[in-house]
C-alpha cells in the first residue's frame, strides 16, 4: 500500500493517479470521509483499516490532513479530526511508500 497526504486542493488525486497507473495499482480517494462515514455508523475505524489493508494490499490510498489548522469548536468536528490523524498514522506505519503532496509536488516522506 502506498499513502498519499497533503492538505486540500494540493494535486493529491492527479499524483497518485500518475503514481497508481505507472504501478499498476488501484486507488482509494477521500479516505478522510470514509473515516467520518464510520465515526457515523459506530464502527470500528482500526479494525476496518486493518481488513481493507489484508483484503486490497495493492492500492493507493489518498487522504487530506486535516489536524494542522484550529482546533475545532464542535466535539464531532474534533473527534473526526482525531479520527482521521490516527488513521493516517497507521497507514503510514503500514505503508511501503508515503507521499506528503504540496502544490502538485510529490515528496516522498517513507520508503
């Protein structure tokens, strides 16, 4: 699995497109609101990371940071910031690759 992060509207998607079709890989983009989608239904955000990982381990997943701005006022808000910060430490930790995108420019952080 490769990870691919960066802060909204950086050229995340066009970058692990590119990096996806010269590896023959398949991607998953907006990780981030899958997160949020199982904050909602009470489930368990580790534990689905952990099957999508056994079950597609040749896949780019591409998600936003979104723990570096204000702290957010509302607890949900803040609960799936949270959310999406742990989760995005464990598919670095799980990762064979990681890229930080900034500007449409891809850095490699891992790997």
């Amino acid at each position: 699995m490769i990870l691919v992060v960066g802060g909204a509207f950086q050229g995340k998607q066009e970058f692990a497109r590119e990096l996806a079709a010269r590896r023959k890989m398949e991607t998953i983009n907006f990780f981030h609101n899958r997160i949020q989608k199982i904050l909602e239904d009470g489930e368990d955000g580790e534990a689905y990371i952990r099957d999508l990982l056994e079950k597609t381990p040749n896949v780019v997943i591409v998600m936003d940071e979104v723990g570096a701005g204000v702290v957010p006022v509302e607890r949900s808000d803040r609960e799936y910031r949270d959310a999406v910060g742990r989760a995005g430490q464990l598919l670095a930790r799980e990762a064979k690759e990681v890229y930080r995108v900034i500007c449409g420019i891809g850095v490699k952080i891992k790997g």
